[in-house]
C-alpha cells in the first residue's frame, strides 16, 4: 500500500452556536493533542470558523469550511469566498457534498468552478461524490462517480490537483445509520483511484487520499480504515461529541489492540 497519511475530518454541517463551536473545539484539541500518526480537521459553520481558528491555534488539528463561492470578491449577497475563508484560519473546503448537491442545486459545474477556486485561494479541497440508493440499486453507481468525478475535474491537470482530497460518500449511508460495507466501500474507493489513474495519472491516483463518509462511528472505523484504499474518514453526526470523534481519530489504538 502507497505511504497515505490518514485523514480524519469533521463535518458539523448545520450545527452548533458560535460558543458551542468554540468549546467543541477547544474540548476536541485537549482529547487529540497526542495523536501525530492522523491529519485532523474539523468543519464548523462560517460564523464560527474565525474563534474556532483561534481555539485550534497552535494545535494539530486543521480548520476547514463546508462550502465556499467561485469568485475572489464583489456583488453576491451572502456567499463568501476561498482567501476569506483562507483569512479566516481554513485550510481546506469541504466542496460538493451531497446535502449542496440535494438542496441548493449543487451540480458538477458549479462543484469544478469550486475546486478551482479553492486552488486558487490556497485552500484544499474535499470533494464529495456518492451515488444515491436508487442509483446503486439501479446498479449505475460506477457511471455516476464517473461523471461525478470527470465533470467536477474537468480541465485540470495532475499538477494542479497534488493537495486534493476525494471523499466518497453514498447518500444512503449517511445520516442514516446505514454504513456501507468494508468491502463494498474498498471496491468503490478501488474503482476511484483506478479512475483517477486514468484521467490524471498514476503517480496522482497513488498518493490521493480517498476518504469515506456515511455513518463513520468509533466501533466501524477501524475496520473500514483496514481496507487497502480507504485512507481516512468524513464524518458528520459522529463528530459534534469531542470525545466519540477522537476515538474516531484514533482508530490505529483499535486496530493495533
Ligand atoms: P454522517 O455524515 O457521518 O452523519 O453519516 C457524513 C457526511 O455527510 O459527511
């Protein structure tokens, strides 16, 4: 297996006042602190991002926004763009997740203007893709990652993509309780890092980080972050508790007792 260093990230999606955030945060650094052998990030609402920049200050884990605007500055009430988010302490955008892609008319178009634009602005991005129940069962999951992931990367080159991340995350696994399979998880992430070795190269598939994200808790990750090409986590409901995501954080302690 590739030298991937794992990736453990937080989506707080629509959670938490900005005090809230600021105290998970600060709960969050004092229970992970010790853990070198993971990247940590955690993604709090826009409002809180600047305090819990503050409250990560120095530490190991990394700040990261849900979402972010194509463009740098100017008239578009309400969006807020990649060197903002980037002032603000992020490092990395969570960009094309399913619930934009659900219910704010999020499409692969709007998810490539993104990614770029995250690039641009310094910031990494997290792209999503997962195909919904109704497509699995359709048996269409393969040709929707596909576009998914040909439309969202149009017109980049290998070059530009070294700091991406791809998290795979099928619809019907989260928030429901439902997690996919190691093995139906593995088979997925395989097919991506096969697809990406194709579109952009093979030194590119080999070092990308392919997390996965749906219903991610302590008792299954160890077990998923076993499979070959799963090389971290997404997580949502499990990581607005301090301290059942930094179990989640630490799945190698699992893995090894
Ligand atoms: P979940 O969400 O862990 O609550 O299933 C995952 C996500 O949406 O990133």
């Amino acid at each position: 297996m590739a030298d991937r260093r794992p990736f453990i990230a937080g989506n707080w999606k629509m959670h938490k006042t900005v005090p809230e955030s600021v105290e998970t945060a600060r709960k969050l650094v004092s229970l992970v602190g010790g853990v070198s052998d993971a990247d940590i990030m955690i993604a709090p609402t826009h409002v809180a991002l600047a305090p819990v920049a503050e409250a990560l200050a120095g530490s190991n884990v990394a700040l990261g926004a849900q979402n972010l605007f194509w463009e740098r500055e100017g008239a578009y009430t309400g969006e807020v763009s990649a060197p903002m988010l980037a002032s603000a302490g992020c490092r990395y955008a969570i960009i094309g997740h399913s619930e934009r892609r659900q219910y704010f008319g999020e499409t692969d178009e709007k998810v490539n203007r993104r990614i770029r634009a995250a690039l641009d602005g310094g910031l990494t991005p997290v792209f999503c893709v997962g195909e919904s129940e109704s497509e699995r069962e359709a048996e269409k999951t393969f040709s929707v990652l596909d576009k998914q992931v040909s439309d969202g990367l149009k017109g980049f080159v290998a070059d530009e993509l070294s700091s991406l991340v791809l998290a795979y995350e099928p619809v019907w696994a989260i928030g429901t309780g439902k997690t996919a399979s190691s093995a139906q998880a593995q088979e997925v992430h395989q097919f991506l890092r096969g697809l990406m070795a194709k579109k952009l190269g093979k030194d590119l598939a080999q070092s990308l980080r392919i997390l996965y994200g749906g219903s991610v808790k302590p008792d299954n990750v160890a077990e998923l972050m076993a499979m070959p090409d799963l090389d971290g986590a997404l997580v949502g409901g499990a990581s607005l508790k301090p301290e059942v995501f930094s179990e989640i954080v630490k799945f190698k302690r699992k893995q090894s007792s």
